[in-house]
C-alpha cells in the first residue's frame, strides 16, 4: 500500500571528518521517500528550482518514487551546508538558503489523497496540517517536527499533532514538547496531545517506540564507521513507514499489532545506519532489500539473549 | 559458587535532585556485592575504620554475604561526597577523605583463594593485580577501572588487566584506554591488551558485551523515577557476575556460552536499574529474587520484536 511523503528536497554541503562534499542530493522528504521505497510505493510531495538535476530526479524516478507531486517552479532548490563535530555527535550549520521552498505550499495531486499512509517531514506545522486535511481514508499519518516549531509556533504544533497517530521526534525535542524530562513521562504528557505512538530518536543509543501503556526499546547498530549522519532520522521515518505500509497495519483493525510496530522501530533503524555508511543518499544507489533485511536479522542476533 | 568481590566499603553523601543525604553506606564492594548476593555466594574483601556502624555490618550479613576478608582498623571509613547535576548525567565530588583506604592492602582469607569468581572494583591496578594473584581455581576474573588510572596508571594497568577475562567499564573509559573513538574499533584494541571480554556501560542507555566476533547490546530500562544512581555501576558488575557463578559459567570448558553472557548483561542491567530507584543501598533492604526476576522478564518484553 502507498505512502505519501511530504517534506523539502534540497542540495546539501555537508562536511565530517570523512571528507567533504559541496552540493549533493538532500532533504527530509528525500531521504524519507528512499528508505520507504524498499518497502512500499511511495509518493512524495516537495517543491524544487529549475537546478535541480535530471539525475537527481532520474535517481528518485529510478526507485520507484512516485514525482507527480514533485513542483518545479523558476529559482534555486532548497540549499543547506553544515559541518559535524568530530565525534559527529553535534553540528552546525553553515548555510540555510530556503530558496523556492520559502513557497512552499502543498497541494496533493488527486492520485495521492486516498494513499492510506502519510508521512510529514519537518515544515511549518500549518502546512503539515493543511496536507492531513487533504487526504481522505488514511490508515495511518504522523510525523516529524522540530525545536524551532516547538518554540514559537507551539500553538499551530499542537493544533497540528492532534491529528496524527505518530509523533516521530528525538529526545531533546520530546523533552521540550512535554516539559517533562523524564520519557515516560514526557510519552504520557505527549499522548494527551493528539498521537497514541510516540516514537523517540536517540540517534547512535538508538530509538524508543511507546505506545501508550507499552514500549519498545532499540539500541543503535553498531557501525564500523560513520561516514555522514545527514539524513538518518529520515531514512529512519522512512523505514518506519514504509514497513507498516507494507504490512498493510491498521490502527481501524481495532487493535494494535505491538510487534509489527517494534518491527517498523527495526526497520527504522536499520535503514538509519545504512545511511550514515555513506555521504548523502549515496548508500541507497546500491543497497538491496537482502542487505535490509539480513541486518534486520543482525537486530536480532546482537538483542536477543 | 561464590564470587570474590574486592573494592571500597565506604560512607557516601549524596545530593541529588530528590534529596540529600548526608552519610550513607556506599562504596563500589559494597554496591557490587549487594547485587551479586542475589544470585551467589559472596565473600568481600574491604577496609574500614573503627566508625563503621554494626547495622551496616548486620545489613551486609543479613544478604548472605562473607565478611571474612572485611578488615577492621583504627581511623575513619572511606568517605565520597558528591552533587548530581539536574538531570542527573554528571557529578561533582565534594568530599574524597580516603581515610583507613589509603593503607588497603588487600589480603585473601584462605578460605576465599579457591573460588572460581572474581571481581575487582574501582582501586589501585597494583592492588587489583596482588588479588589476582593470590586466587588459584578461578574460571573468571574481570573488573572495572577508570580515568584517573588509566592516564596516570597506564602501564600498571596494562600489567594487570592482561590477566583478566573481562573488563567492565564505561564508553568514555574504553575510548581513553583504546584511543579509538568507535566502539567497535575500541573493543578490538582492548582485546589485544588481554580481556576477551568487554562490557560497556552506557548509563540510561544500556550496556554493550563485545566477545571476539560477536557483541551483545541491551537498551537502559526506562525508569519512571531516578532517585539516586550512585553505585548503579557496580550493582551492574555485581548482576553480571554473581549470574555468571550461579550458572556455574565456565570458559574452560572449551566454548563461550554466548546466551548466557548476554542474559548476564541483562541481570546487571536489572541491578542498576534497581539500585536507581532508592537512595544509596536502600533498595536492597526491600529487593527480593523475585522482583529481579520479573524486571528481567519486563527487558524481554521491550526488547523483543
């Protein structure tokens, strides 16, 4: 079953201790839409400049990535650059050129408004909201956001997540949302907001799924080496989503299937370690659905006792 | 079989976000032991001054624990004061008077030299090494150790842990002995110094067992309340290891029992986890097998999918 992605597509420059590359294929949206594509037709709905390469977009159209949605108007695409720490644990950014997503304004195309799942990159709330309201039969929608929308946009947040069954965030955004230092708490404080899974990224520790009065616990693949972190918790979502589309999960069913939902936790960050084994989306030109699905069994291996 | 626990019986005085207390029982012997009591016959080998209080000696007795090897001298016990940090991630010690400790020169009753565990908290390498060698029969020897020895030490350290079979310390520990700064990389260096086995404690976020070609890794069990972490590590230590001789481990016979290692890393993580939820050895007045057994199962629940 499909699944739309909506979020911004851009060219990135992004610097790590593993070298330095001025301009590549990034954004939420496509990193989402990649990992999702090993599981499930994936739609994506972003906005893009006349820059934006023909093999960029033959990259996406090669994965099976649905572009009907994808608007190209005259102007620069979205550009970001940053530089990591040297325990990439910490980064900064050096550029943000917002460019033709400064107007972004998403309109789904017909084909996509029945799609059962929907999945919102990090963008205004209120634009996140107006996509949710586009959609119609949807089995599954939520999302991610961020600490600058938590801060001064709390309001159109709130109103915006009351919408969603996920909430797809890391530690330090739960924290700010809930005002609860502790997860479980802050997990509880979050329920009452709208969404019944919360799901918590820890980034290298992991990543926490808690359904109200259950969760689930993952730590994070152990990688050789960390190549560029840029785009995990994306592939993460990605793989998150993509999974339970697959799976064709269904909240309507009237009961929640935990294990399918830990499994898309694994899925999830299965797809968020091979991402970081290479700059940019670059891992994903290559990597099968055998390589996911034997470190998914790696998951296994290295948790099980 | 009975495990051998060697470190520092001490008063500790805590000042954490829920409270402040001003002399408590503490000390890395008497956490690892508690936990290890549990689980297997356990005989310590200590110092304290003439001011250590007969409760804290009937409590210790009161657990099964031998305390032939806990020698009595004129002065004062080892006493630590420190403060946590808001959120509880860091410390700042107050207080160091190593008082009666500065002399510790750890002697084995006769009765302790042939058990078959051995497990040495935080002290001196020299002294670690002088236990060591005063054991014949063991079938596993490991502990712990930290910065301060690790950067001044280094050679006696390297001395002593050459003899043991596993080393159990934290990730920023094992990135200063290794010099690497992944994980992965910094395990296979600490093997070539002799251990086989290296257990990483990662605070909330678990703990990770790497064996030669394989690694084990458990998320940290998410409590509802952290009250007090002062000793979580060792209580750790002592889960593990006091697992490990009730199970009778044995790396003579000829394998690697890498299930129970792991359920082993999972016991010392229910013995943190525990040790949490009270202030100081509190929890332990109350603890029973059976509470252990049942968080154990609660790790089951979240980790599996």
């Amino acid at each position: 079953m499909s699944v739309v992605v909506v979020g911004s597509v851009a060219y990135d420059g992004v610097e790590t201790p593993h070298g330095h590359v001025e301009r590549m294929l990034g954004g939420a949206c496509t990193y989402i839409a990649l990992a999702s594509s090993y599981f499930a037709k994936t739609r994506i709905v972003a906005i893009v400049g006349d820059d934006f390469a023909k093999e960029d977009e033959a990259f996406l159209a090669s994965r099976g990535i649905n572009l009907e949605g994808l608007e190209r108007v005259a102007g620069k695409t979205f550009f970001w650059a940053g530089v990591y720490s040297p325990d990439m644990n910490d980064r900064t950014t050096l550029v943000t050129d917002l460019n033709v997503f400064a107007g972004f304004d998403p309109k789904l195309p017909e084909s996509y408004r029945a799609a059962p799942y929907l999945i919102l990159g990090n963008i205004q709330p209120a634009l996140q909201r107006s996509v949710r309201e586009q959609m119609n039969g949807l089995r599954l929608a939520g999302g991610d956001t961020m600490n600058y929308w938590i801060k001064d946009y709390r309001d159109e947040l709130l109103a915006t997540i009351r919408q969603w069954d996920f909430l797809l965030i890391n530690d330090a955004e739960a924290r700010m949302l809930s005002g609860e230092h502790n997860l479980r708490r802050a997990a509880a404080k979050i329920f009452e907001m709208g969404p019944h899974t919360l799901v918590i990224k820890r980034g290298e520790y992991g990543a926490v799924l808690f359904h109200r009065d259950w969760h689930f616990i993952v730590p994070g693949y152990l990688l050789e080496e960390v190549f560029d972190p840029t785009g995990a918790g994306d592939c993460f979502a990605g793989g998150f989503i993509g999974y339970l589309a697959e799976k064709g999960f269904d909240l309507k069913a009237g009961h929640i299937d935990a294990k399918e939902l830990s499994r898309a936790v694994i899925y999830g960050s299965v797809m968020g370690s091979f991402c970081c084994e290479k700059f940019g989306v670059d891992r994903f030109r290559t990597l099968t659905r055998s390589e996911i699905d034997a470190r998914f069994d790696e998951f296994r291996a290295f948790t099980e006792f």
